[in-house]
C-alpha cells in the first residue's frame, strides 16, 4: 500500500515509497560539495574524488602509519606534542587536509581521557568542530571544481544542481549546514540518551488507542474522551485525545524525529516513523523533495520512474498553513518548518548558538533554491506565504542576529573565542580573524588550548599561501613559542621557533637556552636548533650576552679571596654554547674576553680564572687556520687577519698574563708567608742533656729546610718577577691597551677602566715581592718603569695611586741606607 500524505484533511498526494524517495539525490543538502577530496597524480595533476562524512576520522589512520614518531596521546597537554608530530608528518601544501584531520584525531582522542576536566572536555570537542569546518570550507575554497552542466534545464533537481555548482556562497552555506548536523550527530552518538528503539518494537501508530477502542474493558485504560477514528486527522479534527501512553510515545516519537533531522538523518527519521506504524508522518517528511524526472534526458524509448514531489509548492504551503493554524505538538511544527523555511518557528526550537545557527542557514538555503528554481524552471508554481521571502538576512546579519539573541547564555556562548572563529571561518574574513586572535593570545590569562588553536590555524593558512598579515600571524607564534618555553622541551620550543622571523628566532631561541643550565639539555637545544635550521651561531652569542648582561646582587667590593656565586656560574656555564662549535671560536674568545672584563671590574680574580679556563688551548690556532697563518706570522704581520681579529687575540693574550702573573704572585705569597720552616726553641741553660742534645738535632734539620725554603722561593721569586713584569711590559702599546680595533667605544671604555684598576696593583704585588726579597736596588726601578715614555704606566695611575707606589719605594730607600748604600742603592763612597 502507497503511503498517503494527510495534511489537516485539506488534500492528499501519492508519492512513491519511503525507500525509494530517500534516493540520495534527491536531497539538496548537497553533500557532494563537502565531499570533495584532493589527490595528486602521477604527473602532479590533480583531480577529484569524493569520500563519504566518515573520511576525516578514517583518514586520521593514515597519520599514524605514516609518522613513526606518532604516540596515542590522551590528554590536552600531549596535543602540544601530537600537533607538532602532526606538522612534521604532513609539511607540504598538498597534505595539509591530511594534517587537519589528524588534529581532528588527535582532538577526538585527547578528549576521550577520563581524567580531563569537564572545561577541558568541552574545549577540545569544540576544537574537533573547528577543524573539521576549515577542513570542510577550504577543501571547497581551494580544491572544488564544478562539473559541466545543461545550460538548459526543467528538473527541479538539475536546477538545484546547477545552483549549487555556480554559486559558491550557497555552496558553502550548506556545507556549514553539513558541518552542524555532524557535530550534533557526535553529540547524541556519544551522550546514550535513550531512543526509540528503546521503548517498542515494529508496531503500527498509536496501539493503545487501537486496542481500548476494539476492547472496551482493558487493564490500563485512559479516563479521558479518545477519538473513535485511526486516520492521522482524528484528534485535530474530532477535538479528542490520545491513549495518555500513546501521547507519552507520539512525544517521544517527535522528539526523535526532530533530534535525527537536527543530526541530518533524514533517512533516520524515516526509519523511526516507519518502526512505529507512523507512515504518513514518513510520507510528509519526504513532500518537500524537489520532483526530477530523468525522462527528459533519456535518449531511448525506455521509460526511468520519476522521483520527488510534483506537488512540492503545494506541500509547502500546507505545511505552513498547518503550522500556523493547527494545534498540533511544536516539536512536530518545528520539524515541518525545517522544510518549509518557517524561520519563527523553527527559532522556538533552538536552544544553543549551533541550533539557531543551523536554522538560519537552513532556511536561508531554502529560500535560495526556491527562488533559483522559480527563476529558472517554466513551471508555474502556486504563490507560497509572504513570510516566506521576508527572509532577508545576509550571512553577516545572521551571526548578528545570534549574538543579540534575548537568551544571555546564547550571547555569552556566540562571544566565546570557538564561536568567534567559526564564524570569521565561515564569513571567510581570515584578516579579522587574525586581528582578534592576536588579542586573545596576548592576554596573559590566554589558555595553552586556545593559543595552540590559534597558532595552528595560522600555519594550516600561511602553508596554503592565504594569510596576508604576516606581521600579527607571527606575533600569534611568538605568544605560542613563549608557552612552549615553559615546558622546557627543546624540539617543541625549536620548531616553532623556526616558523619565526630570523631577529625572532635569536631573541626567543636564546631566551630559551639562557634558562637552560644542565649540560645534556644544552646539548639537546642545540641540537634541536639544528635540526631546525635556526642561527645557531648568532643565538649562542646572544646567550651568552644576555647571561652575562643579566643584573644580580654582585657586591663590586669583593676581594682577590671572594668565591664564584650562582649568578657566575651561569654566566660561565653559558660558554660552553659558543665553545661547542669550533668554527665560532673568534666570537667565543671575544664573549670570554668580555666576561673577563666584566669579573675583573668587580675584583673576582677567582671567577675571572673560571672563565678564561672555559677557552680551550687551541683556540688561538683554530682561529688562525681560518687565515692560514700561525701565532708568529701574526705578530710579525698583524695586518693578514680583519683588526678585530687581532684584537681579539691580543686582549686574550693580555689576559693570561694577568691571570697567570696573579695565580702565580698567590703561589709566592703563599711559599713565602705559609711554607717558611719554625726554628725550634732553644732550651733554657738548665735543662738535661737529652734536651740540648734534641735540640741541636732539630736546628740541624731546621738549617736544611730552610736553605730548601730559601731555594724554592728564590726560584718562585724569579717565576713570578716574570710574569708580572710581562703584564708592565706588554709589547705593541702595553696592557689592554687598544689601537687597532676602534669601533666598540663601550670596549674601550672598560679596557682603559681595567688598566686603570689592574696597572696599579700588579706594580704593588711586584714591589711587594721585591721589597720582601730585600731586592731593593730593582724596588727604585719601579719609578723608571712607570715613568718611562715607552710604556707610559704613570698614565694608569690616579694621584693616590701614585702616592701610594711611591710611599713604597721610598720605604725601600730607607732599607737601602739602612743595609750601607745611598737612597739609589749606589755605594757609598768612603
């Protein structure tokens, strides 16, 4: 038996039956255009194919076979790995679809974790949605090709077809529509809510009724007047009710109904009608499908059966008037109205942004087809209601519409940040949505969630070329770099920081690395940087500089004994960055120079010594075989290597001999002061033989290490007479002394501030091992040296420096005439 539509008694159409009219192409839902696909051929052609809505969880698969790195990651956090891991699996232009739907995979499978909180559950289901529109939209944007068509056309549904084909924005419209059914299908697949199914088997409609009034003496028997007849129509028409649980099963049958059509089930619903004996509610849902009749294309004598409605314009204005005059379940006027573009109320039934959203764009496709079809088709169709076509919202005003909705929580859901980016995504308005997605991520309250979606969205946009404000998609990326830094893992912080400006790159990868402090972590950044392709070498400079720039509470009083802080020790262990590569030497011997400088400022000899034993010993020779030159040629011929070059080697140099004068005055102080034998007391005049005996022993014993003492000093006395008169004497202009390389005035500055500090002092210790050698004739010369023209040494001095130097000197010409000689150490003539 055909099905009947019955629509308040007013007329009836035969159509064909439910499973032939649910023939895919009758349905201008158009899922062709979402299912669309890309693929490269063997000569780097493309073409399409299509796929079925399961392919982005299907294609997910073929991430996990492709990247050997890829893990199941359960949890939100792990997403900042699997993202990453995902990037590096499909890098190219053309796997970027492949990329989105592994984020889509990796979404689906984070949120799954039992132990994430509900905020968090909510977000990465949001997310899932998100990608899976920019995978839907751009796949349309960048890959649709429309198929040929009949210029001229009658069916109803070539015209629809046509329609779609040339007209991108209607296109899109429904795959939007598309993108919301899917995301509400996810939602009822996964809550369990019960269905149907759930509550009776293959029945006809409304048994109870049937039963109480073929029996009239039943066990649960309704108190209420029913109605005495079974066509759909009683109840409006005799003004009488239901079996209550045949009313408590047609509500829950309703329910279904619209839950399934808000899911895109159409076929669905149909099904669940028929399981409950509602047939004529299976044949009204299907009154609404564009009528095509294949006997117009067919060139044979073979006759093809028609599908659709013929009468489809009657249906609609049916069904408005039963939706605006009957009193029959909204639940039901609301599933109509999705057919018949009844926007009021199809809008009662919504009760979040994705629902009014879905019924916006529902209607709105509704009435474009309808006027397309009119426009185009010779047939003349019956006038539908005015309401119909007072819908006159563009896409922009219906995304107004819902953030102004009267419900406070759908405005507060249409301003969240997912909302907000669907609806730029959508609008297809990528420049405001990096405008506000900058803003977002430059809030220091921004979620890690929230920034890895941002900064995602903009690689998946700068690998397909649409991305037009570089400068805010990068700053985008470097909020996202500044949250990696806090995980502290070097590959995440190093890819991303790769996708960065060359400047950025140096300035985020060695804010990085100058937090890093164990050793193999170092190396692993380093590595990582690599592997990347980042400026290893002007980052490991920049390292160092901001290490030792950094400000700590160094006390600038501390003395030759102050030991190393913490703080020194960063700035030492930084080195070892430069020290990794030998081709950096140079910049690695001038980074070192200039923490020397800065160490001996604040008088600590001892992290000054630290950090000249950080410069490997061939390191000058590394240097030079750049030239081909050795150390020789280059003092001979300073002239064969750039001046800063030789400048850089000649501070290096004048450091170890301070360095080495120091470590070397500390040794002889040490002997002379520390090492020097006791002489044994002498016992009293009474005291037993045995005790004399014992002590003349131990003065024997006392004259030989002594005369060793002696002899040690006096070689150690010669070793460090060397080396301080190597730092007075510096050849080529004197100590620290700069003439060649001119350009750092800040250099200069510190190096004539450290002659001014050091000069001094090494001529004290000089006069202090002389003086204490009684080797006073040379203490006089002193005066010579440092008033000598050729080294100009006095100019080091201030005048209580000076005062100081000289007060001693003339102690030692006081000894001078006190051991018989003049004040200059001359004889004295009898």
């Amino acid at each position: 038996m055909d099905p009947e539509l019955w629509m308040d008694g007013k007329f009836k159409a035969f159509l064909k039956s439910p499973d032939e009219l649910a023939h895919d192409s009758t349905r201008y839902s158009y899922k062709a255009s979402v299912n669309i696909e890309i693929e490269r051929t063997v000569n780097g052609q493309f073409h399409s194919k299509t796929f079925d809505n399961a392919s982005i969880s299907a294609r997910s698969s073929l991430f996990s076979k492709r990247s050997s790195v890829f893990e199941d990651y359960r949890d939100s956090d792990s997403l900042l790995y699997q993202f990453l891991d995902i990037i590096e699996a499909f890098s190219s232009p053309d796997q970027v679809f492949d990329m989105i739907s592994s984020f889509v995979s990796g979404c689906t499978d984070a949120a799954e974790t039992q132990h994430l909180r509900a905020s968090d559950k909510t977000w990465l289901e949001n997310e899932k949605t998100i990608w899976r529109l920019i995978y839907a939209l751009y796949q349309n944007r960048l890959h649709y090709v429309p198929e040929t068509m009949d210029v001229f056309v009658e069916n109803e549904l070539d015209i629809m077809k046509n329609f779609f084909q040339n007209n991108k924005s209607i296109r899109e419209c429904q795959l939007v529509v598309d993108w919301l059914e899917e995301c509400a299908a996810d939602r009822v697949d996964r809550s369990g809510q019960p269905k149907m199914s759930h509550f009776t088997d293959k029945t006809v409609a409304w048994e109870n009724t049937l039963h109480q009034l073929q029996v009239n003496n039943v066990a649960f028997s309704s108190q209420r007047p029913l109605v005495s007849a079974m066509d759909p129509d009683a109840p409006q028409r005799e003004k009488k009710q239901l079996h209550d649980l045949d009313a408590e099963d047609e509500a829950r049958l309703l329910d279904q109904i619209y839950l399934e059509i808000r899911c895109g089930r159409l076929n669905k619903a149909l099904e669940i009608c028929n399981l409950c004996g509602h047939k004529w509610r299976a044949a009204i849902l299907q009154g609404w499908m564009l009528f095509n009749d294949p006997n117009y294309k067919c060139s044979d004598d073979s006759v093809i059966s028609a599908f659709g409605n013929p009468h489809r314009d009657i249906w609609k204005i049916c069904a408005w008037e039963l939706i605006e005059k009957s009193h029959c379940s909204t639940v039901w006027k609301a599933v109509l109205s999705v057919y018949c573009g009844n926007l009021p109320v199809l809008l009662s039934a919504c009760t979040d942004w994705e629902d009014l959203l879905w019924a916006y764009f529902k209607v709105y496709i509704d009435v474009k087809v309808e006027e397309e079809i009119r426009a185009v088709s010779s047939k003349d169709f019956i006038q539908l209601p005015d309401q119909f076509w007072d819908f006159k919202f563009t896409i922009d005003e219906i995304f107004d519409e819902i953030a102004g909705h009267h419900d406070n929580n759908i405005r507060i859901e249409a301003a969240k940040p997912e909302r907000v980016i669907q609806r730029f995504i959508i609008t297809n308005r990528i420049p405001e949505l990096i405008s506000v997605m900058v803003k977002w991520c430059e809030n220091p309250n921004a979620s890690t969630n929230l920034v890895r979606l941002c900064a995602h969205i903009v690689i998946c946009l700068k690998i397909v070329g649409l991305l037009s404000n570089k400068q805010s998609a990068e700053e985008i990326l470097r909020c996202y770099v500044k949250i990696l830094m806090k995980t502290g893992d070097s590959k995440l912080v190093a890819y991303y920081t790769a996708m960065l400006s060359e400047e950025d790159q140096i300035n985020y990868y060695s804010e990085f690395l100058q937090n890093i402090d164990d050793e193999n972590e170092r190396l692993k950044c380093l590595e990582a940087a690599e592997l990347c392709h980042l400026q290893i070498e002007e980052i490991t400079k920049r390292v160092v500089q901001l290490v030792r720039n950094k400000s700590d509470e160094h006390d600038s009083s501390l003395n030759l004994t102050s030991g190393i802080t913490k703080e020194d020790e960063k700035k030492i262990s930084a080195l070892d960055l430069m020290m990794h590569y030998s081709h950096q030497r140079d910049e690695a011997l001038w980074e070192t120079n200039a923490l020397i400088r800065y160490f001996l400022s604040q008088r600590n000899l001892q992290a000054a010594n630290h950090a000249f034993c950080k410069i490997p010993e061939n390191s000058v020779e590394l240097i030079l075989q750049k030239y081909d030159i050795d150390e020789t040629t280059l003092l001979s011929q300073p002239d064969t290597v750039p001046n800063k070059v030789f400048a850089v080697i000649r501070e290096y140099f004048c450091y170890k001999v301070y360095l080495n004068a120091e470590v070397r005055f500390a040794d002889w102080f040490h002997s002379f002061h520390k090492l020097e034998p006791s002489r044994p007391q002498k016992p009293s005049d009474d005291a037993q033989y045995a005790q004399k005996v014992g002590y003349e022993h131990q003065l024997t014993e006392y004259k030989s290490e002594h005369q060793k003492w002696k002899s040690a000093v006096d070689e150690q006395t010669k070793i460090v007479k060397s080396h301080l008169y190597n730092v007075l004497l510096f050849p080529d202009g004197g100590w620290l002394v700069e003439n060649r390389y001119l350009d750092d005035a800040t250099r200069i500055h510190q190096m004539n501030a450290l002659r001014k500090l050091c000069i001094p002092k090494i001529v004290i210790l000089l006069h202090t091992v002389l003086h204490s050698m009684k080797l006073y004739d040379e203490c006089l010369k002193l005066a010579d040296i440092i008033s000598s023209e050729n080294y100009q040494i006095y100019k080091a001095y201030s005048t209580q420096d000076l005062g100081e130097i000289l007060k001693k000197i003339g102690e030692s010409s006081i000894c001078l005439l006190d051991a018989g000689k003049d004040p200059f150490g001359l004889p004295v003539s009898s």
